[in-house]
C-alpha cells in the first residue's frame, strides 16, 4: 500500500540537504552497479553467510543479479575476509594483479593490465585515497591517486565489489576497475545482538619474529528494530623482514668517465690532474694504474653493462595496523533508511634498511669514483653483461637508513533513503574524508672504506644474486672511516636525509532520483559535486650529502658508534656472507641530533634543489550529472535487462608550485606559479544481459571512459632558465587518459554454486601520458608569462621544454575465463570439495616515443601488465571443517619504458606463483581455531634490466608467514 505523498515529504525533509554517490541504497529494478553497493537491510541480510564456500555461493548470485561485469568477494563470516590482505583477496578476482610492497605484503592492484592509478577506489560509497610510503624500489611517499589496501585491516570491511564495466550512475576516473569496499551495518544482521572477536598471532620464518592479531565486532539494534549501532576495531602488529640483492641500477661500463686505463693507455681515464694526482702512472695519488689491458678491453670494448652499486640489503620493518568502524542507522520506517558511518584507520611503519656496497661504480672523478678503479680481470656475456669482474681501487660503504611514516585515514558519510511511493524514490550521500601521510624522519647514515683492492662481484652459475666479494673484512670497523672529505674529494662518509607531509580532503554531496514508470522501465537521474585537495610537502638537507660531515668528538671511535647486522643470507644462494658491520643509527643521532635543524642538519623546502619537486597542491572541482534507463523485459523469447545512460562531468583544476629561477628575483631562486584550467567529457555507456536461459546468461557491455592524469604529473613544479631557454616542470595542463571500451562475456551456472564464463574485453586507450623533451613557444609551456620579466625571452620564443605530454594510446584486450564448482556429485565427503579456476590473457601495444626531436618510437606492451594470469584455490569444507590451498601466477610485466639503465630498452619483473594454505577447525557453535601460511614456496621479487640481458635490478625474498588463531561468535 502507497504511503501518502504528504507523509512521504515529511520523512525526506528530515534527511534534506543529506546528497548521495551513485553506488548507495537503490533499488534493484532491474540489478545494476549501483544498487549492488548499496546496504538496505532487506538486500544486505543475504549477504552475512558462513564459510568459504557459503561466501562463494553469495558472490556468485551478486554476479548473476549485475548488468554489467563485475566480481564481488563477501566476508565468511562476520569480522571475517577470506584472506588476511584486502589486495590479496582481489588477486582472487580474473584480470586482478597484486603489486607487493616491503615485507612482501599485497600493496596495490593492477586490473586488465592497467595499474592502480587507472582504479579508482570507493569507501562506503565515496571516493577515497590511501597512501603510504615505501623504499626507493617499491615507491615511497604516497602522491598518488591509487589506493594502498595495506593500510586497511581485512576484518573491518563486510563485502567488496570489483566492477569491471561502468553505467552513468558509476563515478568516472577509471580506466581499470571500480573498487567498492563496503563496512557492515547494523541492520545488515538478523539478530538483534551480535558479538565476535579473534585472536591470532603470526610468525614469520625469516626473521624468527612473531605479532598480534586482533578483531573485535558489537552490534545491537533498538526500538523494536528500527535503530541499530555497531563498532568494529581490528589490530595488527608485525614485524617483517626481505633481503636480496639490490644494485639500484645497471649502467654502461663507460658512464661516469668510464675505468681507469692501464698503463701504456692515453691517460683519458682520468685525465692529467694535479689536484686528484692523476698522470701516466696513477689514477690519481696513491692510486697506480693497476688495470688489465686485456681484462680493461674486454669490458670497454664490448659495450658491456654492469650494476651501479653491487651491494647486499636488509630491510625490516615495524608495522601496526589499527582500524575502527562505527555505524547508526535508523530505519523509521520499511520505506526511510538513514545511515551515518565512520571510519578509521591508522597504518605506522618504522623500517630499517641496511646496504653494504661499492660505491665507485657509479660515481665520476669529481667523487673519485670510476675513474679511479681499475679492472684486473673480468668475463662479459655474448649479450654484453659483465658477469664476472675484479676491481682495484674500489670505495666501499656501509649504509643504514632510518624511515618512520604514519598514513591515518578518516571518513564519516551521512546517507539516506526513501521511497516517496511505489514510482518515485530519492537517495543522498554527504561525506568527508581526509587522509594524511607524515614522514618526519627519513635519514640514511654512511661509512666509507675507500680505495679497496681486491673488490669482486661474481654472478656465473648463480642465477640472479652474484657472489661479491668487497676486498676488506667487512665486519671490522677499523677498516672504515667517518669525517670531513679530504681536499681531494675522498667522501668518508655521509649524512642525507629528507621529511615529507602529505594531505588528501575529500568532500562529496550528490543526489539521486529514481522514478518508476513501468515495471519494465525505471529512469535514474542524479548530480554529484566533489572536491578534493591534495597538498605536499617536502623538506631536505639545505646542502649536498657531503657538505657537512663533521669530525667525530675527541674520544670517540667510529667503532663505537657501530653495530652488525647477522644472520644474513637466510635462504639466499650460496656463501653469502652472514653480515656486516654497520653505522648504529641510535647512537649516531644521539651524538649528532639529526633533526636539531641546524648547521648541515638544516632543513629547507621549495628553496632547496632536491626538495623543490616535492613541494605542490593540487585541487580539483567535480560537478557530475547523469540520467540511466533500466530496462528489465520479457518481452523477447528470452529476458533481457540492462541500462543506458550518459553521465557529464566538468572537472575544474588548479595546480600550483614552485619553478627554480636561473637569475635570483628579490634573493630567492624560486617563484610560485599557479596553473588553472578546466575540462567537461560526456560518457555514454550501454550494459546489456540476456538471461538466455535459466542457467545461460550473455552480456554486452560498451562505455566511454577517462583517468585523470596523477597528481604529481600536474605539478608545476621545476626548473626554468630563460637565458638559454630552458624548462624542466611538470605539466599541469594534461589532458585526462581517455578510453572506449567493449566487453563480450557468456555465464553459464550450471549447477549450485558452480559457473563457467569466457569474456573478452577491449580498451581503446585514445591518449597516454609520457616524459618528452619537445621545443616549443613559450606560451605552450601554462607557465605564466610573468616568468620572463628581466630577461630578454619573450612569449613566442622557443624552449626546450622537458616535461609530461599526452601521447597516443594504444589497444588493450585480453580473454578472461572463470571456472567454480562444487563437487557435490563426488562421493561421501569428497562431496565437501570444490575448485576456483581462473585465466587472464592480455595483449596492449602502445607507442612509446623515445626522442621526441627525432621522432624515434617503440611498440611495447602497457607498463605493469602481465600478459598471463593463472588463479587456482582447491578447498574442502563441512559442518567443522574447513581447509583450502590456493596458489596465484603471474607472468613477466615490463616496469619501464624506456629503461631507467644507460644504454638498455626496458625494465621487466619477474614471473611470481604464490602459493598459500588455510584451515579452520569450529569446535563448537562459539569457537574456531584456525590456520593459516602465506607464500609457501618463499618466492622472490626479481626485477631485471634490458629485454635481452635481464641484468638484475633487484632479488628479494621475505619468508613464510605462519598464524594461528581462535574466533569467538556469541
């Protein structure tokens, strides 16, 4: 029966003014995206299950209800996900690839090939941003507008939707996958009181360490019903450890002024230097020229590559994890739904890392490096990789590097529905969310030992880590030195160090309409306004590493103010050594004071050359509006649903910086610049499925779709010199990536619990974004014209501009087949058994431009995409008992293009499989022990150099992790 209309205006005007994302409280007429994220009580109830394979069934009959393309993983129980790690559950999903961070722990998500910057993340119904910080390989200090999953805890989220597909009621920003992380409700349970807690502790094998894990959940409800309140906290404490070998990067043997020639050789290597005391017979005093011709040939003449800096790491880190949930709804009536939600989470790290290293390899004659080594003997690959090489005259260092950083993450959404009658309905978002990243020490300590003789790395017969040899015993810290540099240059030793702040707010008011005109046909309309601001500072040391190494005080030695790091090596190849000596961090600070912020240990912000990039703001306006026609028809041989729609958006931009002045203005060598500019884009999307029969269904998808540049590409930030025309910024005036896509997909059910589909998906990427030196006017550059006031440049005078530029795309398309079954035709308790299977194969060409004077290009596949994808779990589970083995491949990935190396076409990743083990055990209706063991197999992450060498880059590994816990339901 219709409620009045008047009755119905009084119970929307107490929730005015509240608006609405696209993806909350809607009803399903027919099911499409929005709907699917959205948690009324009447849809949500189905959605608390227990058990894996109960979890399974419910993310199968999600699927089914879509319009479009979409994978929906639900928690196993309340407080409960199937895996430990957001991310880590996603791999799960066909086309989802998981990007690691340090410890080894699911970071990010790659989608179809397309990496986290292309996804865009909703909590709760509103677009969110998390970031953390990283080692310098991994990524640090998180500017991006991708979204790190690991600063999340599993247990506080209930479901989780990847949708592949996009309908106009959809946010735009994303070329990859929408992801929905949806918290639970109060009124979600049937019961009116629900309690659960657990308990687990994990050990890591490597580094013999173990941490808490804890969850807690309370829910009640009130008012016969009407109102509920929830509270969810989870708590993580872990500790983690990788080693392996990291050379930063593989350069050309002739980099850096290239070796120092024998004997008998033009003396070009260095050349003549009273200050070095370089001549015929020395590479520079007390340094004779010791190299082999034959041996110094070899590599000079093949052209060969070698690692900048041979060293051997450790990295741990310290990581806590809080997250808490909070949740009142009131529902006065079957029509009127309010909800107000909170979220909190915190993630601080506290990481370490250690490096023990030569040095010269990648330092010119200026910090006596290169030149002043000499080659005794070495073997170079037919590919042009030294493989083996024996040096004299060899700088060695001991490095540890001290990183704290804490991302904390807040949000608070006041939503609301209500059906005015059968016909019309209206839906309201408002939220706001904030996330802050500080990193207030990130400091590197350095020891030298300078002109080792008898320094080796061997890499025959030993695969990916070589066997270097540094010359000293490197556990003596006799055998190092700390102090001013000498006036010829010899560096002993080194101070660095950097602090970095970072802001997101994000404010969100949308409004949506829903009117029913016919059974079969419901129109959908709404606007949304968001606003974001993005604000990054960064603070570094005033003067270069080794401008300010004071002199220890009388009394003090170096090898007190030393520790070790042991037992290294831990399933690594061959004799390692099982550690070194090291600058203990503490009790340097304690002597020096780092952060006192004085002397060499000022810090200094745009002013400072190193820091200047990091200091920028970015703000953005959305103002959306879209109109949707669901359509839901028995009219054909067969039902066919779906929707259609265009969805406007006008994105306004502001971005603002600081460029780096030739000519000082007014004493300082920065000015501030602010670019501003707007853009609108138009998306139609169509999402069609035909239930052909009860079991058969057939789907057509196509949208147009856009990714807005990331938010440190929109920097204006750099250096400019007039007087030689010259310009290094970045480029706040890029255009969004845009895209067209298709998706063809048949489901099949064939029986309970179990599906069998084939899709096939197409991306064509309109435009790219890449780093290009280009000559062109002034006025091209966005940079204001006042820039030029004192020089002799004028706005039409040509510079070359090194900067971020839109490029032309390129096609992505791929197959994904998934295959679930449950096996309950096997006999007696194989009946129990079931399998998840699934395939992703993907091919992109895209035009790389690798000069942009001569117009030089190459064709390789999108950066991060895997072109195979293989996920495979095999599980058992009755009334008690439940286990399953799952293991994840991926294919190599190319990492950079062109390659960050001298002289090399590429980086690539390795191909990893992931294999992982999880049992429970319920003792009673109350209890369940469980356990569970990550990465099995102890798989490396290996990054290489060069297609066709594959120089190692990076080889790390970071153990097994057992946890054992116990689960309480009351």
């Amino acid at each position: 029966m219709r409620n009045s209309f008047a009755a119905s205006v009084s119970a929307w005007a107490m929730i005015c003014g509240i608006g609405a994302a696209p993806a909350f409280g809607q009803t399903q007429m027919p099911p499409d995206d929005a709907a699917a994220a959205s948690s009324p009580a009447d849809e949500m109830e189905a959605i608390v299950v227990t058990g894996f394979r109960s979890s399974l069934a419910e993310s199968l009959r999600l699927k089914r209800e879509q319009s479009g393309v979409t994978d929906t993983i639900v928690a196993e129980d309340i407080g409960k996900f199937p895996d430990a790690n957001l991310a880590e559950s996603m791999q799960r999903v066909p086309g989802v690839a998981l990007q690691r961070g340090d410890g080894g722990e699911g970071r990010a998500i790659t989608v179809r090939g397309l990496g986290p910057i292309f996804t865009r993340t909703r909590v709760n119904g509103m677009e969110a941003n998390s970031g953390v910080g990283g080692s310098d390989v991994q990524g640090t200090s998180g500017r991006s507008r991708g979204f790190d999953f690991n600063v999340f805890a599993s247990e506080i989220f209930q479901n989780l939707t990847v949708r592949k597909t996009y309908s106009a009621d959809t946010q735009e920003g994303s070329l990859g996958a929408t992801v929905d992380l949806n918290a639970p409700h109060p009124l979600d349970y049937k019961d009116d009181f629900v309690l659960v807690g657990s308990a687990k502790v994990s050990y890591n094998d490597l580094n013999e360490d173990a941490g808490p894990r804890l969850a807690g959940l309370v829910s009640t409800k009130l008012a016969d019903g009407t109102i509920g309140i929830l509270f969810s906290a989870a708590y993580t404490q872990r500790r983690t450890r990788e080693e392996g070998y990291s050379p930063a990067n593989v350069l050309n043997a002739a980099s850096d002024g290239g070796f120092c020639s024998p004997i008998g050789y033009a003396p070009r290597n260095p050349v003549d230097n009273a200050l070095k005391g370089t001549d015929a017979l020395n590479c520079a005093t007390g340094i004779p020229r010791t190299s082999d011709p034959e041996a110094y040939a070899t590599v000079v003449g093949a052209d060969a590559h070698m690692p900048r800096l041979p060293r051997y790491f450790r990295s741990d880190q310290n990581y806590k994890r809080l997250g808490l949930t909070g949740s009142l709804q009131w529902q006065p009536t079957d029509r009127t739904l309010i909800s107000l939600d909170g979220l909190y989470a915190r993630y601080k790290v506290n990481r370490v890392d250690d490096f023990f290293m030569g040095l010269s390899f990648g330092r010119g004659v200026g910090n006596n490096g290169k030149p002043h080594t000499s080659i005794l003997d070495a073997e170079v690959s037919d590919d042009g990789t030294v493989q083996y090489g024996l040096f004299n005259g060899v700088d060695v260092a001991s490095v540890t590097t001290q990183d704290i950083y804490t991302t904390t993450f807040k949000q608070a959404t006041l939503t609301a529905k209500h059906e005015f009658s059968d016909w019309f309905e209206a839906d309201a978002l408002v939220g706001f969310g904030r996330t802050d990243f500080k990193e207030p020490t990130r400091n590197d300590v350095r020891m030298d030992a300078n002109n080792v003789n008898g320094f080796s790395f061997d890499f025959r017969n030993r695969g990916s880590i070589p066997l270097i040899d540094y010359g000293i015993d490197i556990t003596d810290p006799g055998n190092f030195a700390f102090g001013p540099a000498l006036a010829d240059g010899t560096v002993r030793g080194s101070f660095s160090g950097r602090k970095v702040f970072t802001q997101f707010d994000n404010r969100q008011f949308g409004l949506n309409l829903l009117f029913k005109p016919l059974e079969s046909l419901h129109i959908r309309v709404g606007g949304e306004y968001r606003r974001s601001a993005f604000d990054s500072a960064e603070l570094g040391r005033a003067g270069p590493i080794s401008a300010f190494v004071p002199a220890l005080p009388v009394g003090t030695t170096l090898a007190g103010l030393t520790t070790m790091v042991g037992g290294f090596g831990k399933g690594l190849p061959g004799d390692l050594p099982n550690g070194w000596v090291k600058p203990d961090y503490d009790k340097f600070n304690d002597l020096f004071d780092f952060d006192s912020n004085t002397g060499g240990f000022t810090f200094s912000g745009a002013d400072t050359g190193t820091s200047l990039g990091g200091n920028y703001a970015i703000r953005e306006e959305v103002k959306g509006a879209y109109a949707q026609a669901e359509f839901d028809t028995e009219a054909l041989p067969f039902r066919v649903r779906g929707n259609i729609g265009l969805r406007y958006v006008h994105t306004q931009q502001r971005s603002f910086g600081y460029v780096t002045l030739a000519s000082p203005i007014n004493g300082q060598g920065f000015t501030p610049v602010a670019v501003e500019r707007s853009y609108d884009d138009w998306l139609p999307s169509l999402n069609l499925t035909a239930d052909v029969t009860d079991k058969l269904l057939l789907r057509v998808s196509a949208a147009k779709v856009m990714a807005r540049p990331d938010l440190g590409q929109l920097s204006p930030s750099g250096g400019f010199n007039p007087t030689i025309r010259t310009i290094s910024v970045g480029n706040a005036l890029l255009d969004p990536i845009r895209a067209n896509t298709l998706d063809l997909s048949a489901e099949w059910y064939f029986g309970s619990g179990s599906l069998l589909s084939v899709g096939y998906f197409y991306k064509d990427i309109k435009t790219y974004i890449q780093s290009l030196q280009r000559i062109i006017p002034f006025t091209e550059t966005g940079l204001p014209v006042e820039l030029l006031a004192g020089s002799q440049a004028t706005p039409q005078d040509l510079f070359t501009v090194t900067n971020l530029s839109n490029t032309k795309g390129g096609p992505i398309k791929g197959v994904e087949v998934n295959f679930q079954q449950q096996f309950r035709f096997l006999p007696s308790v194989l009946a129990n058994t079931g399998v998840l299977l699934n395939y992703t194969h993907v091919t992109s060409e895209i035009e790389y431009i690798l000069n942009a004077t001569t117009g030089v290009t190459t064709r390789e596949p999108l950066v991060g995409m895997s072109k195979n994808q293989v996920n495979a779990t095999l599980y058992y589970e009755d009334d008690k008992f439940s286990i399953r083995g799952s293991a994840n491949y991926r294919s190599k990935f190319v990492r950079a293009v062109p390659s960050i190396g001298t002289g090399s076409d590429i980086d690539l990743g390795k191909s990893t499989l992931y294999v992982d083990f999880s049992a429970s055990y319920a003792i009673n209706d109350r209890f369940r022990v469980s356990l569970e063991a990550t990465n099995l197999t102890d798989e490396h992450q290996v990054l290489y150099v060069d297609s066709v060498r594959r120089d190692t880059l990076y080889d790390s590994h970071f153990g097994r992790t057992y946890t054992l816990g116990v689960a309480y339901r009351y």
